[in-house]
C-alpha cells in the first residue's frame, strides 16, 4: 500500500514539524511519511530540520498561490498540515485538498481564534482574560479564520505566575501531541468520523521527583504516551524540553505533597534515594496521592547496608560474608579474623563515597576509624559493615514490584570507575550497557544456570518483601555478582538505577506509564512489559575533573539530529540556553544490532556535542565476557 505523503507548511522553528516527523519515523503516524516542506520565510529553521532529515524542502513566497500547487502535485501530496504558517492559506489550495488541510492553533478554539490570534499573541489575551485553563486545537483549514470543524484538543492549565513565554512553553508541548493525534486521523482517512467526533486528550498529571539523566530517561519514556503533561522537581535542562521544572527540592516531601494535591497530580514517580528513605510514599499515601515509590519501611533495604544484609540472610539471598559493628573494638576484632582484601561499608546513605575496598589491614584500620571515630559520613557511617571481598562480572537486575508481583526487566552493566579499563576513582556511574553480556547471552549450561539463580535471588526477595509487610510499589534494584561459587547480592537499591536506567528505558517496547499505573494499583500481574531486540550503548559525559573538583556554567551544544538520545543530567537552563551545571553532564544513548554498532552510533554523536571540557570514557559497551 502506497505511503500517505505530508506536506508540512511552517514560518518558523519548525517544533510541531518536529513532532510529526519523530512520530512518522517512530511508527506512531503509520503508512505516513513527510514528503515535503514548505516555508514561506527562507529563515525559517525548520527547513533545516527537514534537511537534517533528508525531507526535501522549498522556500515559496505566500503570494505565490500556483508555484505552492505545481509543487505540491509533483510531490504527490495528499494531505497538508500547517504547523506555524504565519499566512493565510488561499482559496485554490483549500479547494485542491477540500478538508485534507490542518492546522494546529494555541488556545482552545473557538475562544482567543480568529484575525489577530497567533503566536505570542494569544498567551497575552489568555493571560489578560484571566481564564483558568487554555489549550491547543487541531482543526480542518476552511475559508474562515480559525473556523473549522475541530479534531482534537487538549488542556493546559494556567499556573500562578505563568507569563506569556511560559505559557507558551507549555502549550507547545499540548500542541505536538494534538497535532500528532490530528496527523495519525489525517494518514489513516479518519478525519470525517473525528470531525463528527472530535477529542479532547486527556491529560494526566505526572510529577517526576529528580534533576538527574534518570529523571529525565523516565521523563522522556512517560512523553511517548499522548496523555501525560510533565512535571519535574527540580528537573534539569533536559526536563524543561519536555516538561514543567518546579522549584522543590527533592528533600522538601511534605512541599512535593502540597504541589501534588494542588495541581491535581495524578502519579508521582520518584528518582532518587534520599526522598525514599525520607517516606515520601508514607506522606503521599497519607494524603490520598497515588506514587511510585517504596514505602519508607521498604525504602531501609537501601537505606541502611546492614539491614539489607540482614535481609539477605533472613530469606536466604546468597551474599558475601558480613559482620556489623558500631565501635572501633569490635571492628577490630573482626579485622583480626579476617582475610583482605575487604570491603568496609557505612551503613546509611553516603552520597555513594561510604563503600570503600581495602587492601590491607593498615587501609581497613583507618576506614574504620575514619567512620566510626572521626565520623566522615556522620550519621550514616556510625554503624559499619564489614564483609568479604568477592569477585566476578557485576549485572544489574531492576525488577518492577506492586509488592504481589515482581517481573525482571532486561539486565544491564555499568562502568564505575573514571577512567578507561576500569582504573581512576569511583563515581555515580561513567556508562552503562543493555542487555549484560555476563548474563544469558549464549545459552549454555552456564548462562541457563546463571539467569535461574538471578529469577531465584529475584523470587525470594519478592517472598522477603511481602513477609516484612513493606508496601512496595516501585522498582527494586538488585545487584549481583557472578562469582565462581554462583550469583550473590552485592546491594539493593529501592529505584532506577543510574545510569542503566539510562540504557534501559530506550529498550522498552511497551508504555511506561501503563506499567507504572498497574503497580500503583497493585495490577502488575495483568502486566507484561515488551522489551527491544536492540543493544544499547550509554556513555555518560562528563565535566573536566569529575569525579574531583570541576567548573560549571559552559553553554551546551547539543544536535537536533543524532541517532542517538542526548539525556540530560548535570545541566541546566539559564536564560533560554543548557549550560553545564554538574560533574556528570550528558548520558547518550544508542540503539543498534549490537554492541560495537551501537558504540559507534554513541560516540560519533558525542563528537558532535559541544561544551568546554567535555571528558567521557572511550571503553564503554566494549565487551570482553
């Protein structure tokens, strides 16, 4: 069956351009393509998207009504969709395409329509009037202004404070999904039926708490369903592309909790560990406010490293060999009946430096002394574990949990160290890879029984879960080792990890928010997530002197057309423009067939990428199993 082919007519940037062709490539416009771009302003910007797209492009003056037809039928149009096409459209274009002509309009139609209504313009009136809630319309192109029969609309809600630009960021986002919808009904030949019956999107309010590449991973996933609106605390440079950045620490839960219930959030869905261990799912709850989270009680397994151990031995998950001390006499007694190297570990949350490895006696003497008696780590490091050092290759196995159910997703592998070949310091992550080329790849005995002891470790920590009466309904991170007397648990963490989430995400074929509302609901067992054949590839970049001492502020050139997902982590946007605002940067994602495909897809877009001391790791998704 021949492909519908659009023409999009655009002014300007080209962003609902932009929305119509990631939803034709992305399959979501099927049996579609955009077959033709037309400006009637040679700045346009959007003919460079279209280039950038290899989508053939043409700058036509508005007057110029026979040239727009010639070229038009020689391109074999059958459906136009004005997107930003400051002009009038004349009578002989509508005539040639009769109601095969959209246009995509800032407010809610009919109000704020008409001559005069465009562009900044309407924000302004919208504001001035005072009215609650504004909107995007997509409606077939009539001989009027603003005047034909409505498709599809969606809301947008008029916050306190809003100023016209704001207003106008947020609206935009409404507008691609509006238009999108109106383009699929266009492509499929449904547009009488959505004329007669026209839609009004239904938007649910998610709030991602975070500001890191995993908030904005989980932001951009939850995007690809046309009726989420985004909100992020505190959000990052990415978040504010794709959604509304609000000004709340992630500490502050009782304040997440008031924003939630007065804007009428419908989930929210928590990043980070410090709000988990603080009980905002308790707070929630207690307030009647769906979330994504552990409980605080759940929360503890990555709260507290000997509790987590203690919970491994109860339900009987295989881990290293432990002790628990909370004085320098006791930890040295163990240390004399112990072998080295060891790993000596603050209890509580450490900002990921409370691990440390020890080489000897004298190393592990002073980390001891270092957390229990010159308090480094404070609070979180007055009690202390001390275990055995294991080896092997590490997979990270995040499972989805509603507390009854617990399904695996796809394994992945992160790259710790700063430097390549895995030397230098310990960081937040410098890349992750998906699937873990340490677990099931070939499907030999070894791999069969490596990927039964991980379903294992997985059932009984769903078993340890409902015995303990944690109301978890979230995302357990499980990490475990391959050592050679079998898998054991290395740690629990109570969220995505980051940076897999990063690789992980990108790979998921099924709709996040489905997924994260069937556990809300305690429903996952009516769940079955879809994952992506593909391999990715995530190198995380950095800022120069990362994991140490480094600069912020340097402006960000980021592409508009990669292959590969530029998430956002340490940036922020200052005055309209990303700069660099943290020590990891940028986690770029790249689907392929395989591992090297993907790698190269990875850091040739990193080539791209610009900003003053960019540093990244060269070895990631190089696989020596």
């Amino acid at each position: 069956m021949p492909l519908f082919n659009i023409a999009v007519l655009i002014s300007g940037s080209g962003s609902n351009l932009q929305s119509v062709i990631d939803a034709t490539e992305r399959g979501d416009i099927s049996g579609a393509k955009v077959a033709l771009v037309v400006s009637n302003r040679e700045s346009a910007y959007g003919l460079k998207r279209a280039e950038k797209h290899g989508i053939p492009n043409i700058v036509i003056a508005s007057k110029d009504t026979s040239q727009l037809l010639t070229t038009l039928k020689e391109k074999n149009i059958h459906g136009i969709v004005l997107a930003g096409y400051l002009a009038i459209v004349p009578s002989e274009l509508i005539n040639a395409y009769p109601r095969k002509i959209i246009n995509i309009h800032p407010a809610l139609l009919p109000a704020f329509g008409g001559m005069g209504y465009y562009g900044i313009r309407v924000h302004e009136a919208v504001l001035k009037a005072a009215v609650p809630v504004t909107g995007a319309t997509a409606h077939i192109v009539d001989c009027g202004v603003d005047t034909g029969a409505v498709l599809v609309q969606g809301e947008v809600p008029v916050l306190q404070g809003d100023t016209a630009l704001k207003l106008q960021k947020r609206v935009l986002r409404t507008e691609h999904k509006v238009l999108v919808r109106a383009v699929k009904a266009l492509a499929k030949g449904d547009i009488e039926e959505l004329a007669k019956n026209p839609i009004m999107l239904s938007q649910q309010r998610v709030l991602v708490v975070g500001s890191g590449g995993r908030e904005h991973a989980i932001g951009w996933k939850l995007s690809q369903n046309p009726n989420v609106e985004l909100y992020f605390a505190p959000g990052n440079g990415g978040t504010a592309q794709i959604g509304e950045n609000i000004g709340i620490s992630v500490g502050e839960v009782e304040r997440l909790a008031d924003f939630a219930e007065k804007h009428n959030i419908h989930l929210t869905v928590v990043g980070p560990e410090q709000p988990l261990t603080l009980g905002i799912a308790d707070v929630f709850r207690k307030h009647g406010l769906r979330i994504f989270a552990p409980d605080q009680s759940g929360a503890t397994l990555e709260g507290s490293k000997a509790y987590a151990k203690r919970f491994m031995r109860k339900y009987g998950i295989p881990t290293a060999n432990y002790d628990e001390v909370t004085d320098i006499a006791d930890g040295m007694n163990v240390l004399d009946r112990s072998g080295y190297p060891i790993v000596i570990k603050a209890d509580g949350l450490a900002a990921g430096k409370g691990v440390v490895i020890c080489a000897d006696r004298k190393e592990a003497e002073q980390a001891l002394r270092d957390m229990l008696e010159t308090g480094v780590f404070g609070e979180a490091g007055k009690r202390v574990v001390i275990e055995e050092f294991l080896t092997g290759k590490e997979v990270s196995l995040l499972c989805f949990t509603d507390s009854e159910t617990i399904i695996p997703m796809e394994t992945a592998s992160d790259y710790k160290r700063a430097l390549d070949n895995d030397m230098g310091l310990n960081t937040g992550g410098m890349g992750s890879i998906s699937p873990s080329p340490y677990y099931t790849q070939s499907g030999d005995d070894d791999n069969l029984n490596i990927k039964a002891s991980c379903a294992d470790i997985a059932k009984k920590t769903l078993a340890g879960i409902k015995q303990e009466g944690f109301d978890y309904r979230g995302v357990i991170y499980i990490g475990i080792i391959l050592t050679q007397s079998g898998a054991k648990v290395l740690e629990y963490n109570a969220r995505f990890g980051d940076p897999e989430t990063e690789a992980l995400l990108p790979r998921l074929d099924s709709d996040l928010f489905e997924i994260m509302e069937a556990i809300a609901d305690k429903k996952l067992s009516k769940v079955t997530p879809v994952w992506k054949k593909e391999y990715a590839v995530c190198v995380v970049v950095t800022s120069k002197g990362y994991p140490g001492k480094y600069k912020t502020g340097f402006e960000i050139t980021i592409p508009t057309a990669t292959e590969s997902i530029a998430f956002h982590a340490g940036t922020a946007d200052k005055d309209g423009i990303t700069v660099t605002d943290g020590g990891r940067v940028l986690a770029v994602t790249a689907l392929a067939a395989d591992f090297e495909q993907a790698r190269d897809i990875a850091y040739k877009d990193i080539e791209k990428i610009q900003f003053e001391g960019k540093t990244f790791r060269m070895d990631i998704g190089v696989v020596n199993t």
